[in-house]
C-alpha cells in the first residue's frame, strides 16, 4: 500500500522519536528497577501533544487521523521500556477513546482534556479477578440509588492502577443480562469507597504500575455514566479495537529494535573465528524473521487502514469485517513476535540471560502480547465466529 504518512505524520514522529531517545531512554533502567516512572512523564508527553493528536479539536486533541497514533506506537519503544511506553499508551489510546465517543461536554472537560494535557492520569478498569478475556463475566455491580449509582466489587491487572486520577470502569447495571448488562462510568479515584488493593509484581513491563481495585459501597452521581446505560458491552467492543491495533504496531516496533540490537551484537561477537552473524545458520534464520515481521507489519497496517477509513474519514462504527481483520492481526503479531524475540535472545547465547543486556528485558516484556486485551485463544474464538465457524 502507498504509505499513509504525510509531512506532519513525519513531523510528529520526529517529535515522539526525540522524546523517547532523549527524555526516556536514558532513564529506562533506573525506572525498571524502582518498577515505575514518574508523573512527570504523562504532564511533558500531554505538553508534546503525544495523547491528543489523534483526537478532535473541540475535545482538546489536534485534529488529526488514527495515523498519528501508529507514528506515536512506533516511536515509543526507543525509550527502551515497554513499561513506560504501555502507561503512555493506556493514557492516550486505551482509556480515553471511549470517552470521546460517548462523552458530555461536561465529561470531555472535566475527564478527557485534563488526561490528553496529561494533567489526570487515567486506567481503564475491566478485568477482573475471576473475568479477563471474558469480559461478559464481570462481576462488580453498580446499583442506581436516587442520581447515584453505588458500585461494589474489584479489578486487577489494571495499567497506571496506582497512581490514576480516574478509571474508565466497566460495571454490571443489570447483571440478569450478562454481556448486554453492562455501563461504563467515570471514576474519581478520590471518590470514598475507592482503594487499590495491592500493586501486582509482574513478569515483564516493570516500569508500569499494574494495581488491583477495589469498590466498597463507592457512591458517584449518574453524571459519571457514560453513555447509555446497559450498553457498555458494545461500546467495550469497538474501543478494543484501537486498544489491540495500537499493541499491533508497538510491536512489531519493538520486534524490529531487537533484531537490529541482536545484528549489531552478532557483528562484535565472534565465535569459532568469526562474527556469529557471518554463520549461514543465523544469516537465514534472520531473513525468515525479517520476512515475517514485514508480513506482520503489513496485516497490521491493512487493519489501520479500514480501521482510520471507518472512524476517522467515514466516521462510522467498526464493521464486522474490521474487528475480524484486527484479531487476526493481533493473533499473527503476537506469534511472530513471541518467534522474534525468542530467537534473538537465544543468538545472544548465555549474553541473553543476563541484565547486563536489553534482550532479555524485551524477551520478557513481549510475552504479555499474547495475553493483553485479549488472549489469543479469545481472538481465535472471535475469528472464528466472525468467520461462521
């Protein structure tokens, strides 16, 4: 396809690159090891207009398409911390789409402009203890009472959870209907009856905060619902999409470093007489992984494409055929990536298994693709409804 970027597209990621190398990358080792990064961070990304150049003016963005955030997605893993880069990305492109969709101007002012100047920091509130994938499963309940509503329950593996100034929840209002039960609300996390339970040790991803929430007897007014009532499941459909494109592109972005760490590595180290790189073995080895990144890169491209083609340029809701072509890119990134990143750390050798080098940190961190929004035995599932299976 012809490439989607136009001078600000390039302008941008100019900027985002600049950021991440020179404000992010020096810092990724001590912010992994004190397993989080400052505040700081989301206030000079908001200034760079890094979470709002994908949104409309009216809602404090710059106006600009969904090509802006694949430029920003692409970028960010030069600052050497998945971590860092999965809170930013939660920010900007996770828990806030939802709400300029759906939002009041009352909601956009209060909730949407202060995260896109990155003044409020925001978590998006959906997984559960007991429901992950399952989303239908969910099990916190929010009860009208009068202009409230009161929510109970809890959850976990929740992005920026300790530090958010508000969550975009997902809660049963009418837990008889399962799936078609479900509204999303605004969460003050001052709010009493808020608390985070515990912050979660993670396998990879250090730099981020992952909390687990709890809501006892948490009382908001209904001018927290977002949207209509009951029809957070559908609304929850449609933001996972950008959710896992974007986890597409950061990706294949990050597959794409390691390979070009692991040559640059294989070009110093030399075993039995020779560069390692200069070993028929490795040489073909990296032409198959270089060959399926591009595959990889392409599907998940194709996906950007309709996905921009339909919310930004039509400005419709995501059609089937679209989420289909999403999943199936996550399914195939996913895999291609977990292929990558498992072959460069073994050219490392017993360099690989070591803190010393960046290998093993992104080895680690990219085994959450396979899991995060929705694991990919969930989006085989989904393909294969969508498919008449």
């Amino acid at each position: 396809m012809p490439s989607p970027f136009r001078e600000e597209h390039d302008q941008f990621r100019n900027t985002v690159r600049q950021f991440a190398q020179k404000e992010l990358a020096p810092f990724a080792d001590e912010w992994e090891k004190a397993e989080i990064f400052p505040n700081e961070v989301f206030k000079r990304a908001g200034e760079l207009g890094l979470f709002g150049a994908h949104y409309p003016e009216e809602h404090g963005g710059a106006g600009g398409d969904y090509w802006f955030s694949v430029a920003k997605a692409e970028e960010l893993p030069r600052g050497h911390s998945a971590g860092v880069a999965m809170g930013l990305l939660v920010q900007g492109d996770m828990a806030t789409p939802v709400i300029s969709d759906l939002g009041t101007k009352e909601q956009i002012d209060e909730f949407l402009k202060p995260a896109l100047r990155g003044e409020k920091i925001v978590a998006l509130g959906v997984s559960e203890p007991n429901a992950g994938s399952d989303v239908a499963g969910i099990q916190t309940v929010a009860k009208k009472d009068g202009d409230d509503y009161v929510i109970n329950g809890s959850k976990t593996y929740i992005t920026n959870g300790c530090r958010a100034d508000f969550v975009t929840l997902l809660a049963k209002t009418n837990p008889e209907a399962g799936a078609h039960g479900c509204s999303f609300f605004l969460v003050p996390t001052k709010t009493k009856g808020f608390s985070v339970s515990k912050k979660l040790k993670k396998v990879g991803n250090h730099a981020s905060d992952t909390a687990e929430l709890a809501f006892e007897d948490m009382r908001i007014p209904k001018r927290y619902l977002l949207g209509e009532e009951n029809q957070g499941f559908m609304y929850l459909m449609q933001n996972f999409q950008t959710e896992r494109l974007i986890a597409c592109i950061s990706g294949c972005a990050g597959f794409e470093l390691a390979m070009e760490e692991s040559i640059a590595f294989g070009r110093d180290r030399k075993a039995f007489g020779k560069p390692i790189i200069k070993r028929e073995y490795w040489q073909h080895k990296f032409v198959d992984l270089y060959s399926k990144l591009e595959a990889a890169k392409a599907l998940s491209y194709k996906a950007c494409d309709v996905y921009n083609e339909e919310r930004y340029v039509k400005k419709v809701p995501i059609s089937f055929d679209t989420v289909k072509l999403i999943s199936m890119a996550k399914i195939f990134v996913a895999e291609v990536g977990s292929e990558i990143m498992d072959q460069c750390l073994q050219f490392h050798g017993g360099a690989g298994y070591i803190e010393e080098y960046r290998i093993g940190r992104a080895w680690r961190d990219q085994r959450l693709l396979r899991i995060g929004g929705g694991t990919t035995e969930t989006m085989r599932y989904y393909v294969a409804k969508l498919m008449g299976l």
